[in-house]
C-alpha cells in the first residue's frame, strides 16, 4: 500500500511539472500571445446620449436610442473601424432642459468621449459647456441657436430646421401654390415654445417675411406644452397650409372636428408618431401634406434603407414592424451613419489611441460623404452636413402605413440658407 502511495504521489509531481509545458503548447497552437508581452486592447470610444425616454417625445426617441444603439453594434461587429469598440451611454432627460446640464456634466462622469442628443433644447443648453470642454455634441433636432455661431454642436446627417422650413417654402411656392394666379396663400403655425418650435417658426417667418408675393402670414403661435389646441385652431382656421405642432395628431383632430380644411406642412419630426394619426382615423386630414425630409423612407430603394432594414431584422425581429409604423424614428440610422462615419475617418487619421473629441473636430473641417444620393459635408464654419433636402408628400388613401409617405420631387434640393 505504501508503495502505491508512492508511485501515485510522483504522478501527481510529474503532472503539475508538465502543466505550464502544456499550456505553453497550447498557447502556441492557437495563436496566443508569447510569455511576456501584453495582449493587445481595443480602444472604447464612448458616445455619450441625452435622450428623452419617460417624457413628452419618448414614443419617438425610443426608437432613435434604439438605432443608435444598434448601429453601434453593428458597427463593433462587422469590425467597421477597426481598433475601436463603439460604446453608448445613455441619461434620460424626461424632455426638460433643466435636466440637460445634469445629463451631461453624468455622462461626461462616465467617461463620454463625444456627445448625441435628438433633443433640441439639449443641444443648445449644453453648447457653451461643450465650448468650454472641447467636447462635439451630435443633434439630429437642429434648431438655430445651436449652430450660431458655429461651434462644437453638430448637426448629424442634419441641417437647421430654420432653412428646411425655408427650402420647403420655396418648394411650394413653384410647384404646390400658383400664387400668380391665386395671390399669396395665407400661412401659420402652431408648436411648442422650444428649440425645435422656434426654429421652425422662425424659418416660417424669415422666408414669408422675404416673399410676401408668395405667402401671407396669418399666426405664428408658440405657446408652452400643452395637448389642447381650441384656441390656436380658431386663429389659424383660414390659413391654406400651417405648420403643425409636434406631435400634430391632437391638433389635427380638434382642427377637423371645428369643421376646418387645410394643408398641413411639415419636417422628419412631424411623421415620428405615425401610429398615433391612424390610431384616431386622422389620415383624411393629412392628405396632400408637404414634407421636407433630410433623409430617405422606407419605401426608397436604396443600400442605406436595406442597412436599416437589416439591423431590425438582426437586432429586434419582433419590433420590426412596430417600429417602422411608428415613423420616422429609427431611419436615424441615415444621420447616426454621418456621426459613425466621422469618428471612423478620425481614427484613420489620428489612430485610436489618439481619439478625442478635439480631433474629431479638426477631422470635420473638411469631410464630406454621401449616404442615400444625399451630399453631407462639414467644414471650417460649417457644423450642419445636409447639402440637399428631399421633398414628400402624404397619400392620405393609400392603403398601407409606410405607403402614406411617397417621395414628391426625384431631387435633392439645394438647402436655401438665404430666402
């Protein structure tokens, strides 16, 4: 028995002797790295997000977090920029800009190396901080005040809502409005006193202000958030287009119910809550409205909408459907891509090791890409990259949600900074 003992103890001293033999070979056959040197890292580029995901806009900006999130992913995955993993952290702002300069002093706590926000109020409540920090804030809600001056808040696939709604304006006023024939179509406008709102009315204003042969301006109202709309409704009655709050359902159904008639117009932002017009039977009023839009619908046949696509079917199979009724939201895909884009053409430049938001910065001084026939560019006083705006119109008749919304004009409008 003794002898046993023995025989089994010297086992066991071999074994544990030939185990670091073992693992070195084991080390060496799959490609491991040699004793005494380190395993290379990638570097984590953190895009830090003010979102609104409990409040007011949350059924939109869900979706959006969503796609940015997923874009990320997949952007890790397919190994896009190589070296870096993309990382989002988000702080929910409940849509109140007294929560903003919280969110972003919190990210930057969790070591945000650039910003994102489709809160417009957010983008221009934390622009003197990222001045003063040297940190590049992405909107896909531009309002004026964020880009003038030119600064470190950038519009991501995005220009100012001001000149959309002047490009838009322009558009209608050749080819929706004889205005020769008719005189000038009276207009107004009903949204919420904030940055978005004010933006869109101040283009409104600007443009009708520039061309009093084409419109007439009957009320431009912004009052504070409210869901009740009776008295704006009495004020715009006559009106022959209006501009809309966001989300426009409530306004459209108290409008209709007044026994009132008009053509509504609008921006990306007014289509983020589809689901909602259909809920209440409200297509019929929003027949022949006039879009304009940053980027494509699903409906386009094009790479970066079958990307889109693609990312639902990879990454929320059961939502597909949801999401794409709901609107707009996750075809932020096509402005995120412009943010992603960026970063990865700075990595390329400066290494990733050496990102921060200051390089990207200097790296956006003379970038330009297209993604869906769109030209997007940034430049030395140029923080807005949409070149060109895209014209929709609403098919109240059509039969399927996402069929409602076709494309009006095959071109891409030149962006009219200066009515």
């Amino acid at each position: 028995m003794k002898n046993k003992w023995i025989a089994l103890i010297g086992l066991l001293a071999i074994l544990l002797l030939a185990l670091p033999m073992l693992v070195a070979c084991d080390g060496d056959d799959t490609g491991g790295t040699p004793s005494g040197t380190d395993t290379p890292s990638e570097v984590t580029i953190i895009i830090g997000e003010i979102v609104d995901l409990t409040g007011v806009a949350a059924e939109a900006m869900d979706k959006i977090d969503k796609a940015l999130k997923d874009l990320a992913v997949y952007y890790n995955e397919e190994n896009l920029i190589p070296g870096v993993t993309l990382e989002v952290k988000h702080y929910d702002d409940e849509y109140d800009p007294a929560r903003d300069i919280p969110g972003y002093n919190y990210l930057k706590s969790k070591g945000a190396d650039v910003f994102f926000t489709p809160v417009s109020a957010a983008a221009s409540v934390v622009k003197p901080f990222c001045k003063q920090d040297k940190n590049v804030m992405f909107t896909v809600a531009p309002d004026p005040v964020s880009f003038d001056p030119p600064g470190w808040v950038f519009a991501a696939g995005q220009t100012g809502v001001n000149w959309e709604i002047q490009t838009m304006l322009k558009w209608i006023a050749e080819n929706d409005w004889d205005y020769e024939a008719n005189g000038p179509a009276k207009i107004g406008g009903a949204m919420w006193a904030e940055a978005f709102g004010e933006g869109c009315m101040d283009g409104l204003t600007t443009y009708c202000n520039a061309h009093p042969e084409q419109f007439e301006i009957v009320k431009t109202l912004l009052p504070d958030i409210k869901f009740s709309w009776a008295t704006e409704v009495e004020e715009l009655k006559d009106c022959d287009y209006i501009l809309p709050p966001v989300p426009m359902n409530n306004f459209a159904k108290q409008f209709r119910d007044a026994g009132y008639e008009t053509t509504y117009i609008g921006t990306d932002a007014h289509i983020a809550f589809l689901e909602m017009i259909s809920q209440q039977g409200l297509w019929e009023s929003f027949d022949g409205m006039v879009l304009i839009k940053p980027a494509l619908w699903w409906t386009d046949d094009d790479p970066i909408i079958t990307l889109t696509e693609n990312l639902l079917q990879r990454y929320r199979p059961r939502e597909t459907e949801e999401i794409k009724k709901a609107g707009i939201a996750y075809l932020a895909v096509q402005q995120i891509t412009v943010m992603y884009e960026l970063i990865k053409a700075t990595v390329e430049e400066v290494g990733a090791e050496n990102f921060s938001s200051e390089a990207l910065y200097n790296t956006a001084q003379s970038f330009t890409i297209e993604i869906g026939g769109c030209p997007h560019s940034y430049g030395p006083n140029k923080v807005t990259s949409s070149d060109g705006l895209a014209i929709y119109k609403v098919d109240g008749s059509a039969t399927d949600l996402i069929d409602k919304i076709y494309r009006a004009d095959p071109n891409w409008l030149p962006v009219v900074y200066e009515p």
